[in-house]
C-alpha cells in the first residue's frame, strides 16, 4: 500500500522507544535518514504518534520524541525539532533548549536570510544545499527548528 493509497502505511510499523538520531553537523541531516528517502525508510524510527495525509503530503508525529517528518510525494522534505520535547544539537554540539534565544542562534548558525526571516522566523541557508527555518515566541526563545533542502 502506497503513501497515497487508502489507510495509514504506519499502522504496522512495530513501536520503538529509541531516541532520534542526531543531525549530521556537516550535511545537516540524519544520515539514517536522508532527505529524499522515501516514507518506508523512516520505519527505523517506529511507529508515529499520529499520522496525517493531506493532498501530496504525509506528515509523521512522533510527539513523544519531539520530531515531525513531513514527505512530500513520497519522500522525505523536511524534519522538524519541537524544541522542549527535543533538544537537538546544533553543529557545534550546543543542545537547543526552550532558552536558546534568537541572539545564540545566529552565533551558532550564523545570519538570517532578510528575505525571508521576520520576528517569528529566522531562515538560514546553510552549505550542502540546505535550509533552517527557526520558529520563535513572543519572548525572543526557539520554539521549533525545521531542516528541509533549499534547492
């Protein structure tokens, strides 16, 4: 049964409580998981919290570990951080916490695109053709950290 077939392609997926893998700091993406791979490779990872389909997109949660994978026409596009829940490391190895303020993620990711950040979000294009987006709340504090490839 396909990503765009009837029913959740998840539902057999055994359960796992292992944590996510950290973030390749040089190709800013899980090496277990590249983007582009399709949604059966991301069956490492367990069976989601919840998933949910909407027109060419799957998205899975995995709520309890504070990631989200969305799949795109059935490959992975983008891996979401929901900081709180998750405290990925940056490439330097700092954790992102719930405290990580926009002044320290520049100091750790670099300068936003001013393109296409504003006060709730800090795009940032990093080398091998990926991009971040950080999501901030109204106290200036990382509140999820999206990776998806920028071209």
């Amino acid at each position: 049964m396909g990503l765009f077939g009837p029913g959740d392609p998840t539902k057999d997926w055994p359960v796992s409580s292992a944590p996510i893998p950290e973030i390749n700091s040089v190709l800013m993406q899980f090496d277990a998981l590249r983007f582009g791979a399709p949604l059966e490779a991301a069956r490492f990872l367990g069976r989601p919290d919840r998933f949910e389909k909407s027109g060419k997109k799957a998205i899975l949660h995995y709520s309890g570990k504070g990631l989200r994978l969305t799949f795109t026409d059935d490959v992975l596009s983008e891996v979401a951080f929901l900081i709180g829940a998750a405290s990925p490391s940056a490439p330097d190895g700092t954790r992102l916490t719930p405290e990580t303020d926009k002044e320290a993620i520049m100091k750790l990711f670099g300068e936003p695109d001013p393109d296409g950040s504003d006060d709730i979000c800090l795009q940032i294009f990093h080398d091998h053709g990926m991009a971040s987006d950080f999501y901030i709340d109204e106290r200036g504090r990382l509140t999820e950290w999206a990776l998806y490839p920028s071209e």
